[in-house]
C-alpha cells in the first residue's frame, strides 16, 4: 500500500507543498519561525534570519 505524502501549505506565498519541500526559518536567535517552501526560504533568509531583529530586553515583559 502507498502511502500518500502530507501537503502543508506555505506561510509566505500561501501554496500547497508536500511536506517533504519545506523547512522553517529561523529568527535572528536561531529559533524555528516559520514553515515556508525552499523557493521563500531563500527570498527570506537572504539576511541570515526570518523577521525582526531582537534582544533579550524585547522579552523582557515587566514594565520597570
């Protein structure tokens, strides 16, 4: 019995892939961001990270 592939759809151009051709982006700390097509993941990584760079004092969640 064949086993069919799972699609997933892309967070960036929005398109149905199958699994197996896609990858996360990692954000400017190297932690998994988004799941895009290989194609997205050039166009997005092109910078060395997916998103806005940030610190720890962008966590920091109390107002002092």
């Amino acid at each position: 019995m064949k086993r069919e592939e799972r699609t997933c759809e892309c967070r960036k151009c929005g398109k149905m892939f199958p699994r197996s051709e896609m990858t996360f982006t990692k954000d400017c700390n190297g932690i998994p961001f988004r799941f895009v097509c290989y194609n997205c993941y050039d166009e997005l990584m092109e910078k060395g990270f997916d998103g806005e760079y940030y610190d720890e004092m962008d966590e920091c969640i109390w107002d002092y």
